[in-house]
C-alpha cells in the first residue's frame, strides 16, 4: 500500500514537473513574442500576484509642426505647451512625459508621425497646427479613444464627427458673431460689405454669422451694399474696389487668406479707400502685423488667441513667459497663450477623471450598462484605471466635457457637454499705426479696455 503511495506521488511530481516545463517555455516564448509587459501579466495570470504596476510617467502626444513650412507656428504651440509644462510637470502624483511628433507640415510625413506616436500609447494628444494636419490624425486618436486638442485650428470638421477631439479657439462661426458685434456696438458703422474667395467654403459660416447677427443689429438687411466672391489668384481687385468705394461701404468683411488681403487692401490704399477692414483669424501673425505697422493709412482689426490682461492665469502665464526667455524676449504670441490654457486644461480633465473615477459605484454602473457583457467590460475598464492610477480616454474626454468657468490666459473657457470651447474672442484694432487696447466680446457683453477706439463711441453692456 505505502509502495502503490509512493509510486502515485513519484507520477504527481513527474506531471506536475513536465506542467511547470511547459508554462515556462511558454512564458520565455511569450516574453520574446511580447515583451516585458505582456511577459508579466501572462506571469500573474498562471501564478497570481500583483497587479501590473503602470508606468511612473502618463505619456501626452505633442504632434506639430516641428520643421517644414509651419514650422514657426507649430514651434510656438509647442512652447506654450512646454510653458506650463515647466510649471506642472506632474499629475496625479506621475511624471507627465511629452511625446513628439513632427508631421514636417505635410499630410505625408504626418501620417507616419502619427503611427509612431500612437504606438506609445499616449493618454493625451496636442496639435496641430493647420486645419488639414489635424483632420488627419482624427481616425487616428478616435481608433485608440484617447483624446486630443488642436490649438489654433478651427474648422468645423475637426470636432463635427469627432468625440475626442477638442479645441482651444473659438469656432469661425463665433468670429463672425463677434465681429458683428465689434463692427455695429464697438465701431457704429452704419453700412457694410462682405468679400470672400469664389473657392473657398471654408469661410461660409463665417460671413453668414456675420452678415446674420449684423441685420439683427442694425434691424435690416438693407446696410449690406456688397456681397462679393473674388477671384484670389488674379491679385487685382480694383474693380471690386471701386464697387465698395461708390456705395460709401464703411466696414468691410475680408474672409480671404492673409496674403491676398494684404494684396486688397494695398490696392484700396492707392484708390483712397479707407474703411474699417475686418479680417478673421488667420491674420493673427507677426507678418501681418508688419504689415499693418508699415501701412498706418489703414484701419484693421481682427479677432485674436492672444491673452487678454483679464485673469490671474494670464498674469502666472506672462511671469513664467519672461522667466524663463528673459525679460527682454518679445511678447509671447497668441497661440502660445492658448497652448498654455489647453495644457492647464489636459491636467484639469485628468484630475477630475481620476476622482469621478473614485466616486463611481460598480454595482450601479452594471446596472446602467445594457447588456452584462457591457457591463463587465465598464467595470473592467475603471478597475484598470484605478490601479494604474491613469484614467482612460474615454473618462478624461468625459471630464473635459464637463469643465466650464475655467479661468485660463485667454480668457474663460468653457466647454458645456461638447468638444468645442466657448471663450471670450479677442478682437485686435489697430488705428492709424497704432495697436489700441483689445475689444473683448464675452458672452453677447461687450467690454473693451481701458482707452477707446479713437473718433467712434464704444459701447459698453454691463
């Protein structure tokens, strides 16, 4: 009896030998197959243990336009980013760690940039600049739930079919809005024009905004004297021109590129014709501003991501600017002010992702979910982010959603449920050669600085 005991035992040790050769080839196999990460939880799946511990850093993607023709925008979206990152360089008790990737400014190398970038695994994405560039990495950051902020571009697609893809600026749509206010409130122009490019749509919204909130104001459609489509290629615009000129057009909407409005407005120089020229966003340039500077004759304005001297961030924003570029470095730019806030803004999300995360009862969220399969997916999905102590995409863009009231050092952001930010807008009026205070619309208020617009009466709405 004891040597059939034996025998039975010696056969166990035998089996339970040849298991153990076999769970370790498979774990060498799957260490080479896999990697580390995947060695250790195959490891604990067979063994038990600890969790997989998560990495010591939360990785955060800075797509730009590092070198190529955006080069200077794309370096200055990063700076911003790199600014606060100076000041919170942590989150949730991890080191934050940017990621670059450099889309060379065109959609070829951008696609390639992405692939890399996403195959760490970010937890966020920032960039890029150009409306086209960050149309391109929409599939990209939808395919692995992690969400992403553009800076300065604003082209309605970009978060039209887009859950996780935020922006820092407000729409074309609000420009047209606020321009409207500026031109009828702010300048009390009386009769107006709008000119766009015959090829572009893009700017559609913007000057129905316009010429819809302008006939609100003014109680009539009749203050419209044009409604041109111009050819921006031909680079002579006289006849238009003088169409605007004989109907006494005292502010006109130019919703063309920078280069060919400079072309305009030189040519409108010559003929004597000096109204308010309005312009969208994209003028926001420090050529453009050359411009303007060499042409006092001219009255401009248009609207701006500079920081408006109007929140306590903006003032931590300047100090941190001149700290560390030396108090003699030239005025930061407005996009690097709005990079700024959409970082501020990342860390926020993510904060109160990880206490929503906290808060959040398993049982009810089972319940809530639909289907058991769901369900246990949900569950799965927070246990996960509680452990590693990084929430996932999908909770940080949820909590995103959510902020509203953020003081930042462009203004008051806000996003109301959506992944489009609700701000102030900034219109920069520059007078005879001279930048004047910024006019600030802000929640159909009108306030301006401290000085007034030079020969017209301004309107403030308490």
């Amino acid at each position: 009896m004891k040597k059939d005991k034996v025998k039975k035992r010696t056969k166990l040790s035998t089996t339970a030998i040849a298991v153990m050769v076999v769970v370790c080839v498979l774990i060498i196999a799957s260490s080479f197959l896999f990697g580390a990460k995947t060695f250790t939880n195959f490891r604990n799946a067979f063994f038990g243990g600890d969790a997989v511990v998560s990495d010591p850093t939360i990785k955060v993607g800075v797509y730009e336009c590092l070198s190529g023709e955006y080069k200077q925008y794309g370096k200055d979206e990063a700076a911003g980013i790199e600014l606060a990152h100076d000041l919170y360089p942590e989150v949730l008790g991890k080191k934050i760690d940017l990621i670059y990737a450099d889309n060379r400014s065109n959609i070829y190398d951008a696609k390639s940039a992405l692939q890399e970038l996403m195959s760490q695994n970010p937890s966020f994405v920032f960039g890029s600049y150009s409306d086209t560039l960050t149309l391109v990495a929409s599939d990209y950051v939808v395919a692995a739930n992690t969400p992403a902020m553009t800076i300065t571009s604003i082209n309605p697609l970009i978060t039209a079919n887009n859950d996780f893809y935020f922006t820092a600026s407000f729409s074309m749509a609000k420009q047209g809005v606020a321009l409207a206010d500026y031109a009828v409130n702010g300048l009390n122009r009386t009769t107006f024009a709008t000119v766009k490019s015959m090829r572009d749509d893009s700017s559609r919204a913007f000057v129905r905004r316009f010429r819809n909130k302008v006939t609100e104001l003014m109680g009539s459609e009749d203050v419209f004297k044009a409604n041109l489509s111009v050819d921006t290629d031909t680079e002579d615009y006289k006849t238009y021109i003088d169409q605007l000129k004989s109907g006494n057009v005292e502010a006109v909407l130019l919703a063309i590129p920078p280069a060919a409005a400079q072309v305009f407005m030189s040519q409108a120089k010559e003929m004597e014709y000096f109204p308010q020229f309005i312009g969208s966003r994209e003028w926001d340039t420090e050529e453009f501003e050359k411009f303007i500077m060499s042409n006092p004759e001219l009255s401009i304005s248009y609207p701006s991501v500079q920081a408006a001297d109007t929140t306590g961030t903006y003032q931590l924003f300047i100090d941190a600017y001149y700290n560390k570029y030396g108090e003699n470095a030239s005025e930061p730019s407005g996009a690097m002010a709005a990079a700024f806030d959409a970082y501020l803004i990342m860390i926020e999300g993510m904060e109160n992702a990880y206490e929503d995360l906290q808060n959040t009862d398993m049982d009810e969220l089972r319940e809530t979910a639909g289907s058991d399969a769901k369900g246990r997916a949900l569950v799965q999905t927070y246990e996960n982010a509680l452990k590693t102590g990084i929430p996932a995409g999908t909770q940080i863009r949820d909590a995103i959603k959510n902020i509203n009231d953020f003081e930042g050092a462009t203004g008051v952001l806000s996003y109301d449920g959506t992944t489009e930010v609700n701000k102030d807008v900034t219109i920069l009026h520059f007078f005879k050669g001279t930048k004047m205070d910024p006019y600030v619309v802000e929640d159909d208020k009108t306030v301006t600085g401290e000085d007034d617009i030079p020969g017209i009466d301004v309107k403030k709405n308490d």
